[in-house]
C-alpha cells in the first residue's frame, strides 16, 4: 500500500475525529513542547507565538487527513517550515526541533486516542472493532508526522547551512561561545570576523523589548551621543537584544551619563552594566546586564526606571543572590510594615519618599499630603519599627527597597 495513499478510516472514527477541540488541544500542546523541547525560550512571546502558529496549521492539517477530506499526499506546509526557520535562526538545536514533533505529536495521539475510546464506549463498539480503530488511528497519526516532520527538518537543515555561511550568523556564533565562558581567548581569524576589540572598555545594554534591526538603528543614535564609535549587536530572541558600547580609553562618568540620557531620550527600556575591560569583562558586563534587568522585572514596568544601571541596584543584586535571607531582613527590620495592608503599604511609600527627599515639606509635596499627616505618619511608622527611625535608618531603607522587590518577584 503506498504510505502517501493509506487506506480512509472507518466512517465512524472519521465522524470521530472531527470532533476534537483544536483550540484547547492546541494550547495543551504548545505548554507541552514549550516545557520539554524549549525550556530557555518559556518567556520569548514571539518564539511561542511562531510555535502557536505551527501546531494551530498541523492540527488543522492532520484533522483534514483523519476526517479523509484531505489526502496525506496533498498536505502543504507554511506555518511549521517558517517555524523550523525560525528556529535555525534563533540556533535550536534540531534535536530539540525533533523532540518537540515527538512530545507534540504524541500529545495530539492522546486527544484523538481518548475522543475515539470514549464515542466506542458510548456506541458500545466491539471490542476487536474498536481495537482496530484505534490501531488505525494511530498509524494515521504516525504518518502525518513523519510526512511533515520530514519536510520541517529538510527546511531547518537548509536555512541552517546558509546562516552558517554568512558572516552575522558566524559573529552570533561567536559572541555566544565567549558568553558561555568556552575561549579564554579568539583565534586571530576569529577576531577578524568578530570585528570587535575586546581587549578594551565594554558596557553592555540589555533591551528587553527591542528586536536585533531596531536596536541597530537605536545604536547610531547612541553612538552619535557618547562618540563612541564601536559597538555589537547580539540577539538573544525574537524580542530581546544585547548590545555592548566598547571604548578604547575607558568611561568616564561624563560618558555614562550621555549613554543613560540617550537610553531616556528614546523611549525604551534597558539595563545597563558598569565598564569592564577585556574579554572577561564582555562577559562580566552582560551578565551584570541581566543582573540588572532582573531586578527591574521585579521592580515591576510600573513604577520601575525605564533605563536603570548597574550602579543604581548593586546592592539589591547582592542581596537578591539569597531570596529566603532577603526575606528575614525584610520581615526582622520591618516587623508590621512588611504586612499586605492597606496601612502598611501607605506608610512604607512615606518612609521611601522620606528617605528621598529629606524634607517633611519636599514629602508633603511629593504625596500631595499635608506636612502634618506626613509627620504622622512617619510616627505611626516608627510605632510599627518598635524604634526611632534615626536608630537603623540605613537598614530600614535597605529593607523598603528589597520589600518592593520580593513583592515584584512574587
């Protein structure tokens, strides 16, 4: 029997299978490959999106051959080659291309296996009959995935050999190996195709939001603004980039300022590390980087700085490095006001604008309050404390800003 033309399905599990709910079972699928194929991609919206679109044509796909309105031989694929090709692009591996075809496939196996057993209980089939249908079904199923997951793999496999020819793809490459620590140092035709002098100052701006041709664009502004005329662009995923801004006599704090008003002036969010020097410090300062962008998620996007550095949380950094710790101080200088309460969630936005802006009058202003009900509450704080705020200011002021953070986290 030719494997492109097997025989139809009975009427009854044809009748069958057109009842499956591919919305449901699509989302059930993609959670699945998400969590066993694509473990490091779980908060890249625009890889799940293109893996929603894959699965969303493959069911439809593979329903239309159950239901025998679609012949195996006449499946036409977009959606799950312009996925492989995303998935070349992004450099997953293809042994995680194949094991999401298995757990994915196998999920839809199960949907399909289940809907079948449960219309032969309901129709009271017979035993062997219904035996039959199901084996059937799941040779059905088997070759739908072979027939397509052979065409995916071919269509990864050619945009892969002509990424791994162009120069931009060998560059990622490159910038990846150094990042996971791989070469304590670059072959010299490596540091010619690299391009990049990473014997200098680098300081690295993780945009959590902006694609790899937009952050291009957004660095020649930058580099009109700081004059400084080396810089990198590296994609992480769909929506986030890494670039780094490499000086060869260093970074003055003149310097920085005009990076961080250039990241202001254009609207996006980043995360910015301090300078270091060398090739350990390129890697140094992306993770410092991610340090950072970490602590701004937490922060959370609506009261986080759009662009913040290193050097303005270093000390949450440190600190966040042992939540369960960070959690006692919080609960040991707070007391009462670490609570979820309507009363101490006021008074620990006066004791942060306090600690800010000195003044009872700057507070009152900043609050819109009176000056009367800002000392007040400051009192009522001190209550909570159990001492005088003058006691452990320094703590006091540590604990509001890592109790902002463990909430964002959570």
């Amino acid at each position: 029997m030719d494997p492109d033309r097997p025989a139809p399905l009975p009427g009854w599990v044809r009748e069958t299978a057109s009842g499956v709910d591919l919305d449901e079972l699509c989302e059930r699928v993609v959670a699945r490959d998400i969590s066993v194929a694509f473990p490091d991609l779980a908060t890249d919206g625009g890889f799940a999106e293109a893996l929603r679109s894959s699965v969303r044509e493959n069911l439809a796909l593979l329903q239309q051959v159950l239901t025998g309105r679609l012949p195996l031989a006449a499946v036409r694929l977009e959606q799950p080659l312009e996925f492989a090709r995303v998935q070349a692009e992004l450099r997953v591996p293809q042994t995680a291309l194949q094991r999401s075809y298995r757990v994915g496939f196998g999920t839809m196996w199960e949907a399909w296996a289940a809907r079948l057993c449960a219309v032969a209980a309901e129709r009271d089939v017979p035993r062997d009959e219904a035996l039959r249908a199901l084996a059937d079904l799941t040779g059905a199923i088997l070759g739908y995935q072979d027939h397509v997951a052979s065409q995916v793999a071919e269509n990864y496999a050619r945009v892969d050999d002509a990424l791994s020819r162009s120069r931009a793809h060998v560059r990622q490459g490159l910038v990846r190996e150094i990042l996971r620590g791989d070469p304590a140092s670059l072959a010299p035709s490596d540091l010619i195709t690299l391009d990049h002098d990473l014997a200098a100052h680098h300081v690295a701006v993780l945009l959590p939001r902006i694609a790899e041709g937009a952050a291009g664009q957004l660095l020649l502004g930058l580099r009109a603004r700081t004059t400084v005329r080396q810089s990198l662009v590296h994609p992480l995923d769909l929506t986030r980039t890494a670039v780094w801004l490499t000086s060869p006599t260093g970074w003055s704090g003149d310097l920085l300022d005009r990076l961080r008003e250039g990241l202001v002036a254009s609207g996006v969010a980043a995360s910015v590390s301090d300078p270091h020097a060398g090739i350990a410090g390129f890697r140094e300062a992306f993770r410092q980087a991610e340090d950072v962008e970490r602590v701004r998620v937490a922060w959370g996007p609506a009261s986080a700085p759009r662009v913040l550095a290193h050097s303005d949380v270093a000390l949450e950094i440190l600190l966040l490095r042992d939540p369960g710790r960070a959690r006692r101080f919080v609960q040991a200088e707070l007391r009462g006001l670490a609570e979820a309460t309507p009363e101490a969630e006021r008074l620990r936005e006066t004791l942060e604008a306090s600690a800010r802006l000195g003044s009872h009058v700057a507070v009152a202003e900043h609050l819109g309050l009176h000056e009367h009900t800002v000392r007040n509450r400051l009192h009522r704080a001190e209550e909570y404390l159990g001492h005088p705020l003058a006691d452990r200011r320094t703590e006091v002021q540590v604990a509001l800003r890592l109790h902002r953070l463990l909430a964002g986290a959570a």
